[in-house]
DNA sequence: TCAAAAAATGACGATGTGTCAATAATGGAA
DNA sequence: TTCCATTATTGACACATCGTCATTTTTTGA
C-alpha cells in the first residue's frame, strides 16, 4: 500500500525531528533543559502526540544515546578498516583519531553519552532500547578488541597472563573518556597547569599501549602524525 | 553570648543534617529524586526554612560536591605523605590506593562528583560555593603533582619537553576517573570480556607511569602490593 | 512584661510530567 | 458518494516540584 508507505514514513520524520529538537535542548541546558511541552509546541503538535512517539522522557534521552553510539560505531568501523595503516598498531592510532574526531565533530552526541552515564534513567526506560544500547557498546568493543587480537596474533604486543584484550581496551576507554568528561566539564584546566589536554592524551595514551609493548613503539614511529592524516583523510570533511 | 554559641551550632547541626539526607536521595534516585519537600518534610521543618539555609537544589549538591572533594583531599593528603613509602613512585602508588579506597568507602561522594560534572547546574550556584570546588580541586592537583615534581628533582622519571607535571597528573587522573564512572554505570562489563576492571586500571595506571620511565618501573617493584598494604594500613578502618 | 527582631510557616504561582476522555481525520465498504 | 469503524490528535486534568513571600510564631533583651 502507498499511503501505508507515507504515513510511515510521515511517523519517522516526525521523530528524527523530536531527537533533533532534543538533542539541543538537552546539550543547551542538560536534563532539565529538555521539556516535553517545549518539544509539542516547537514541533506544532500536542503533547499527547509525542508520547505516542516515546514513553516519556527517559526514553527520549536514550533514543538519543543510541543515535550517539551508533555514530560512534560508524565511525569506529570507518577506523579499525583504514586502508592506509601498515600495522596493528597503526589501526589502533586510527580509532584513536575517530574517537577525538566523535567528539571535535558530534559535542552534543558525546555530551549524550556523558549524561547517560550519570543521571539515572534507567528504570524508567524500555528493555528494548536499553538492549540496543547493550549492543551497540558491545559492537564498540569487538571492534577494538579485535584489533588487539590481531596485534596478539601477529606478535604486535604481548599480554601478561592476568590481562585480556579486553583490559587493553578498557584501559583507552577509561582514559578517552574519562580525559574528555574532564575537559568538557572544567573551566579553566589552563590554570592548574594542563596546557593542551587533547596532546596530554594522545601521550598518555601512546605511553599506555607502549606499556603493552605493542610494536612499533611510540618512540619509533610518530603515530601523532598517522592520528592527524587519519583525521583529515578520512574523517576530514566539514 | 551563649545563647549565639548554641544557635549557630544548632545552625550547623541542621545544614548537616539536611545534606545527610540530600545525599541519601541524591544517591538513591539521582537529581530527580532529591527533593526540598521531602527534605523539609523529613526534616520536620517546613520548606521556607530549607530555603534559608541553601538557596537553591542546585547550591545543594555543590555542597554535597565540596563535601566529597574535601574527604578526597584529606585521603590523597594523607597518601602523599605516608612514611612507609621508599621512593616517589611508592607515594604515587599510594595516592591510587587512596582513589580506590575513596570510592569503596564512600561510593555516594564518587556518585556526587559525578553528577556534578554531567548535569549542568553551574549556572544557577553561587560564585563562593563554586571557588571552594575549584580551589579543592586544584589543591588535589597540587597534591598529586607535587609527587610528580619530586619524583622529577629527584630524578626518577623524566618528562618529554612537550609534557608537564600536571600532565602526567592529568593522565592519572582521566584513567582513574573514567574506569570507575564506566564500572559504576555500566552493568555487565564481564560478559563484554572486563572480568576485573578494578585490577585492570591499577596495570594500566602502572604501565602509563613506566611510559615516563618512573622508576623503579612495574617489573621491577610491585606497586599491587604496595597499595594492597596503604589501603589495610593506611585505610584500614572499616 | 512587652515590643522589636528573628525564625518558621505553608499557600501560592509557575513550570513540568504523564494520562485519558473527547474530538477530528482517515480509509475503505456499500 | 455516503457512512461508519478505526486511527490519530488534542488539551484539560491530576499530580509533583521549585522557589517566593506575606503572615504567624518564637525569641530576645530592655
């Protein structure tokens, strides 16, 4: 049926436009910011037509951060398949680069993320979405994992026993993450002494993977350099 | 006066009662859940009289957020000059220990740093309640980057031109700070291959710090030892 | 004992969420 | 075309919450 066709479509872009609207309202002012009667009046329907979309707010939000993730994991696969990287290591620096470029390029998505982690929302959301939110940061995961499984495989880098692969990239989820809470939320870091931020965690970064002897080390190879061509030849446009 | 003794200690003795119980709710249910009619009706007094101690929610939790970051001031004061420690790693290794200690033992002060830095509540805060945050928070970093600098003059470790002491410091900092806002908001970690995330931090903490070439370096001393004993020693009381 | 000062009260206006009975629009059968 | 069943939309409503402020109660000190 066509007219099957359009109402369909109809209902999905009225919600691309209710995230949309709430994506600035809640990168403006937080939770709070985001209203439900600001979102009906803004969009020219009633309230009650909006809940026909999501449940109640919560959900919203995590629609949002779902939106997030899968942004991410997008351009996190773009990264791990980068053509241009001669070694392991070299694809690790790329994901390294897609994830500064998640954040320089989608601020609201990452501020998404951040409050998803903090304001409990949870029990009020669906099991549905939580589950797609379950597997996106999943999917996240494989991906990165898979390239210290390759590394581990090709005799890249070696782990100890007591560690996984998984624990490498816990360890640059912890620091990309929590680095850039960090600097989103204090003014002033130049005051108590941290310059450039950005730099600081590519360093400690590199310093982190070296630790994993993961070959060529950091000392040998500038992988600062290999970061910003990735940045600008593969997720270089504005 | 007597008399102005005694009510200006009944004074204080309320405010700390009304924080008490805002951190239970706040810890319980998040923003939303702390509410001034519940205080006020907890409290036994009624909501006119919240208001003339805090003037808003929001001056609330800066206060709840003052609280934490003093508490996690006086445990990292305590680390940096512990007298068991041999050389300056020791004393950065017991600042870890003291990290870890600080969220175990008071789970609800991480809980508030947290949702401090992800809600947006800055703007309606009073300008003094905002320099006693930022003024903890630079002597923490003040604390943890004196370390650094001893360990500097002493001359076990060095540091690229292009890095300072506050950056090593950052990067500690980010990596503590992310790992436990992930595991404290993230369930499940184990099915995504993160069995011990608490262990895997302190490794990857210790192979950031062997990045600057801290000596003596993780295979050489065992830093999991060294904290293991500040936290029963140092932090023992239950 | 009493009046002025200080403290406490809670009704109130504003704003927000989520519901639901009533109304409007739509689509297809006769 | 007409008409009715189904679906979509509406907005008033009940309820919760914040922060205010005129009014009432308590305290203080002369």
């Amino acid at each position: 049926m066509v007219t099957i066709g359009r109402k369909e479509r109809e209902k999905q872009e009225r919600e691309a436009k209710i995230l949309q609207l709430a994506r600035g309202m809640l990168s403006d002012a937080g939770y709070l910011g985001l209203s439900m009667d600001r979102i009906a009046t803004q969009m020219e329907y009633s309230k009650g037509t909006i809940y026909q979309h999501f449940q109640n707010k919560e959900e919203i939000i995590l629609a949002l951060a779902n939106e997030a993730l899968e942004k991410r994991l997008e351009m996190f696969e773009i990264a791990a398949t980068w053509s241009g990287a001669s070694c392991s290591r070299d694809r690790m620096a790329a994901i390294g680069a897609a994830a500064e470029r998640f954040v320089e390029k989608y601020p609201q998505h990452f501020g998404v993320e951040q409050i998803v982690r903090s304001a409990s929302i949870w029990e009020k959301t669906s099991e549905e979405r939580r589950h797609i939110m379950h597997t996106c940061e999943g999917r996240c995961m494989q991906i990165v994992g898979g390239i210290v499984r390759d590394g581990l495989a090709h005799g890249d880098l070696e782990l100890p026993a007591s560690r996984s692969a998984e624990d490498v990239v816990f360890g640059m989820w912890s620091l990309n993450f929590g680095a850039y809470t960090i600097v989103t939320s204090s003014e002033s870091l130049e005051e108590i002494g941290i310059l450039n931020p950005i730099a600081a965690l590519r360093h400690n970064q590199n310093l982190m993977l070296d630790g994993y002897n993961w070959r060529p080390l950091y000392n040998e190879k500038n992988y600062d350099a290999t970061m910003d061509q990735v940045k600008t030849e593969v997720f270089g446009d504005e």
